[in-house]
C-alpha cells in the first residue's frame, strides 16, 4: 500500500455519546446541581519511546499470537506477525500449516511466506482447497520456533442447507477501560461460527473516566502505549498492546472473525484526553494512510476489489494478500441459505471529511454511505432476499433506529439530543429502510442490524420515522428484574413489559393485531468491551460514586425508552459483548456482561431477546417478523443458548520444536 498522498480529516465529527452525555437535555438533567470532579493530575515525564520495551503476550518470535478471518467455504485467511527482534539475523521464510487436529499432525494444507518490514513483517495467508463447514487448526514455525496454533471454520457451501449459526458480537474494545474478562469467555466458547467486530477494534486515545489499567501505569501519560499516537509505527505499536493481552489472543486464536473499523481505528486527528505534557500534539504525523495501512496489516481482514463490488479479491498462490484500495472494508460473509453476515462501512466518510455522493437522495439531502456503498448494500440486501437467504445480518457502526426526541408534528423537527451519527443522516436511513420495506420491488423480511459506537446496550425495532403519527406503537414500559454484573448494578436497564401487539386497534393501523408493523428489521447493539458508558460519564462529570450514577444512568435509559416507541431494551452501564443464535425459526439476542474492573470476571446472561422468522397471529401475544421482544413475553425460557461443538479448542502454548 503506498503511503503518499496522506488523507486527513477536514471536518469534525458529529456529536459522540460523551458530547450527548454532557451537552444534551438529558445530560443535563442527568448532572444539573451536581459537583464536578477535580481535573486529572499532572503526568511524570516519558521514557523515551525508543526505549520502551514492546508489548508482547506470548513467547518466541511470534509474541503478537495468531488469528483467523473472513471465512468462506473453501478458504480463510490466516493471520500472525514475526518479531523481527526475537529472530538471529534477517527474518526468513515462515511456514505455515493447516490441519484438522490441535495437534497439527493430520496436514491439509501448508506452505512458505516471508515476512517483510513493509507489512510490519505480518503474514497474512490466504489458505485455499478447505472443505465447507469445517473445524481445522493452523500453526506458523520460523527456524523451528512454532506459534502458538489456532482454530478456525470455514463458511457452509453455498446455497447449502444451514440449520443453526451462532455468532459473537462486539464493539468498542478499549485495553485501558476494562481487564476484558468477555474475551476469556468467548474463547471459551466451542459453538461460534464466527466473532464480528462492529467498530472501534482498537482505539486511538484512552478515555479520561474510564483509566482501569495500564500496562506501564498511568503516572506517565506520555508513554506511546498511554496517549493518542503519533505516527505509523506508533500505530502498529496499538495493535501490539492489545495482542498483549492473553485473553484478546485467545479470543481470535479460538475462533474466526469478521472485523469492520470505526473512528477510533483509523482517526488521525490528536485527541488525548488526559494531560500528555510533554508531547506535542504538533508532532502527529499521523495519516489516513497510515492507519488503514495498520488495519490491513494486523487484522485477518480479506482484501476486496478496487471497483467498489464488494467481492474479495482471493489470492490463491500463498502471496501477501494486499488490498487493492485500503479504504474499501465493505463486504459480506454467507453462511449457506440461512445468513448473509453484510459489514459496512458507516464511518470512512466522517474521518476524511468528505461529502458524499448524496445522488441516490433528495436534494439537499447527505449521504453517510456514498452512492456507490448505499447501491451495494441495497442490491446485496435484494439478492440475499432472492436467493431465499433466511436471515440478513448487517453489521453498522452507530445506532440505526431513531433514538431522539420525537416529531409530534410530522415534518416539524423538535430539539435533538444528538445520539448516534444516522440521525445526521435522516434521508438515507428512511431510503434504507424503504428499500426493506419493497417501496421499489419486493418487500425484504428478517433484518437484524448489529451495532457499536454508543457504548450501550440497545434492542429495537427498525423503522425510518420519527413521527408519531405514522401508526406504529410499542409495549409498556418498565424496568428489568434482574441485575447487571456490576455490583451496584440493580435493575439493569429500560425495557418493554408487553409487546404492544394484539390489543385494540390504533388509529392508522394498517392491520389491528400488529401494532409494529412499520418496522423493517430489528437491531442489536450489545454494548462494549471495556469503554465506558452513562455511569462512567456521570462520575467523571459529578465525582459521584458508583450506586448514584448507575441510578441517574437508570432515569436516562428510562427516558430514551420512553421518548422512543421503536427501543425495546436500554442499557447503559454494564459492558460484554452479545451472541446472536440464528434458527429457521427465530434468532436469539443474547447480552452478556462482565464487571470490567475485575480480571476474570464472571460471565452474566444480563437479557435475552427474540425475533421470529414468520407470524403466527394465533400466539399469545401474535408473533411479527422483524421485531425484536423479550423471550419471556412470548412464554419462552430465560436460559443461555448452545450450539454443536465444533471441535476441541486450541492449545494455549506450543509444543517444543
């Protein structure tokens, strides 16, 4: 990838959750007549950063651990990095071996690749000849040094039939606000097909109420590994820090992922928020080049094509799988007939600062995807539906569904809040969601859209309109029983104590027994790994303590809930990641919780949700498709899901060469 003509941003971002938190209505009805916390204390002066040993996890040259990704049904791509300082010498050849026992005995495939510095001596391998559906496990040897081996799976065949896939979901994963615990659970897991990240892999700066650890400690908040980075190597330097955490290794070393950025991955803009005196912003030389660079080189990411289809480019002779365009991640994963896993790209265009082609919409009207990016992602939602692809996962950067402050008035705008960046872009969201909907041929049912950013639990139905009068109605609302794993975390978030459907009939109703008919779709947002949400905000804001900012955090999810018919679940304290088990029937949500300040935290089922695949009106209440409900307003058991084990899990330490 070339490094000229380096792309900066030249407009700013859109209101984040901080900017909601601390400027917005609620806000400041969450913080009004409360005292503010003393400003951080100065840093100790930086070692010098050439000095600064690298952060590592495992032993030997391949100290970065392994990963997988991108599967499909006759390859995968295989991911480690050699440390050039571990190795006698230059770096020579690596080999690379595929088999179907941990022990890497049975070989299927194997071959050389020679790390070299203009990948940050990364290997990247895309592995062809695999069979459909299947569990193998791979390991890298340099000069007799093995790594440490993976496990990965491939995709069904396509069209073939596919009774069950269960994937982990995640965003947000921030080393310094949380020890992780969700990743030794998800590595733990033996029935994944598959971890999608939504955004915010890893993060350019750390968060000034959320300092939970350091690998170097927080006296120092000029150490490369403690504040925003300022060059290319600073950021691959990153992306080493969070492969030093043994549990971030074991998640990817367990399982294949699909990873799409977001702002923090790729920003390039300085943004520490805590005091660094003796670095100078100034200094950043840091470029849109630079970081999509580092993704591409340290992420199992399979290249796509240059011409903006979406289709990968596949490398079949063990070469460096280099992207044609670094700025194009949009892409999609089938698994058989019953789901298309479709990432975009909702946040490229807000780092450049560019506008985008808007054409496809009103005039006037803005453009989040871009023209070429919004046709891709309609036509691949339209040939999904007619291949008779049961489900349609699409992961997204930042919450879909309206969640602001209603019109009561159609068409008069009332004072937003300013969550989440679609509501910025209105006109294409209702085009979107038209298109689901049939408004230019068929209508397109079972939609679940998967999404980061706000740092929140959220459940909602999709649908394109913030008025009130367009017919749609939800259930009470009410407050969850049941506790987060945090341990002031009581009645863990807002949610709906009914579904709404079946009673009598509202006015502009199109049918008397589905009173959420306007939906599209529905969307899970399982929180984040680590960063910090309302509580967090609220304490640094007030200098409160923890039980008394979880409780205003409970007032602003209730108000959210409340202010927005179509959000089901709101939750904005406890942190995790989510599974999501797809059926022929029905799909299972699934938010799992960790207390983040403690290592090795236990695993908590905080609530579960269902969608159904088809209506039965004869149900008490009626089932719809694409709404998203508590499993228990439907009669169904409160139990975590399982899936058929896919093999025995990876070893953790290699064997002696």
């Amino acid at each position: 990838m070339s490094e000229q003509s380096p792309l900066a941003p030249t407009s700013p971002r859109g209101p984040s959750r901080r900017t909601f938190l601390r400027g917005s209505a609620l806000g400041g009805f969450a913080v009004a007549g409360l005292r503010h916390a003393p400003s951080a204390a100065a840093a100790a002066p930086s070692a010098d950063a050439a000095r600064v040993d690298y952060p590592t996890c495992c032993p030997g040259p391949f100290a970065n651990g392994v990963a997988s990704g991108d599967p499909l049904p006759d390859r995968v791509i295989l991911w480690t990095r050699l440390m050039p300082e571990r190795v006698a010498g230059a770096p020579g050849p690596v080999r690379w071996e595929v088999a179907t026992d941990p022990a890497v005995t049975a070989l299927v495939r194997s071959g050389e690749q020679t790390p070299v510095a203009e990948h940050d001596f990364t290997v990247k391998v895309d592995v062809t000849g695999l069979a459909p559906a299947a569990t193998y496990y791979y390991r890298f040897t340099h000069s007799g040094a093995h790594s440490i081996t993976g496990r990965t799976r491939t995709a069904p065949a396509p069209g073939a039939a596919v009774d069950r896939v269960r994937i982990a979901a995640m965003s947000c994963s921030s080393y310094w606000s949380s020890y992780w615990s969700g990743f030794e659970h998800i590595a733990a897991r033996d029935d994944l097909d598959l971890v999608l990240h939504v955004g915010d892999y890893i993060y350019d700066f750390p968060d000034k109420d959320e300092l939970v650890r350091s690998r170097v400690g927080f006296a120092d908040m000029d150490h490369p590994d403690n504040r925003d980075w300022l060059d290319l190597a600073e950021v691959r330097r990153r992306y080493a820090l969070w492969r030093s955490d043994p549990q971030f290794i074991r998640a990817h070393q367990q399982h294949p992922w699909m990873i799409v950025w977001d702002n923090h991955d790729i920003d390039v803009a300085y943004g520490n928020e805590v005091n660094a005196p003796l670095t100078d912003p100034a200094s950043a030389t840091t470029t849109l080049s630079d970081t999509v660079r580092a993704f591409h080189e340290w992420t199992p990411t399979r290249p796509v094509r240059a011409d903006g289809s979406g289709e990968f480019v596949l490398v079949d002779d063990g070469s460096y799988p280099t992207p044609e365009d670094p700025l194009l991640v949009y892409r999609t994963l089938r698994y058989g007939d019953l789901v298309d896993i479709v990432g975009i790209d909702a946040e490229l265009r807000d780092v450049r600062g560019q506008t985008a082609d808007s054409s496809h919409l009103p005039p006037g009207q803005r453009s989040l995807l871009g023209r070429r990016q919004y046709e891709w992602l309609t036509a691949t939602l339209t040939d999904s539906s007619h291949r008779n692809t049961r489900w349609r996962v699409i992961g997204n950067q930042g919450w879909f569904a309206p969640t602001d402050i209603p019109e009561v008035v159609q068409g008069v705008k009332m004072p937003k809040l300013g969550i989440g960046r679609w509501g910025k872009y209105a006109a294409e969201r209702e085009a979107i969601v038209d298109h689901l909907r049939g408004a230019r041929g068929e209508r397109i049912w079972r939609n679940v859209m998967v999404t980061g950013d706000a740092h929140g639990n959220f459940a909602s139905d999709v649908i394109s309109t913030e008025y009130l009068g367009d017919g749609y109605l939800s259930g009470i609302p009410g407050r969850n029983t049941r506790n987060g794993a945090e341990p002031h975390n009581h009645g863990a978030g807002a949610l709906r104590m009914s579904t709404g459907n079946g009673g009598p009939v509202p006015t502009g109703a199109d049918d008397p027994a589905d009173v959420r008919g306007p939906s599209v779709g529905v969307e899970f947002a399982p929180t984040s790994m680590g960063r910090g949400g309302a509580d967090d905000m609220i304490r640094g804001a007030t200098g409160l303590g923890p039980a008394e900012s979880t409780e205003i955090a409970r007032a602003a999810e209730a108000s959210i809930l409340t202010l927005n018919r179509n959000a089901q679940f709101v939750e904005w304290v406890d942190h995790g990641y989510g599974i999501i088990d797809l059926d022929r029937d029905r799909a299972v949500f699934e938010f799992w919780w960790q207390d983040k300040h403690v290592p090795r935290s236990p695993d908590v089922l905080g609530h579960q949700m269902v969608a159904f695949a088809e209506e039965d009106r004869s149900a008490v209440p009626p089932r719809f498709r694409d709404q998203i409900d508590g499993v228990e307003l439907h009669g169904l058991p409160y139990a975590p899901t399982s899936g058929a084990p896919h093999g025995p899990p990876a070893p953790w330490f290699p064997p002696e060469a």
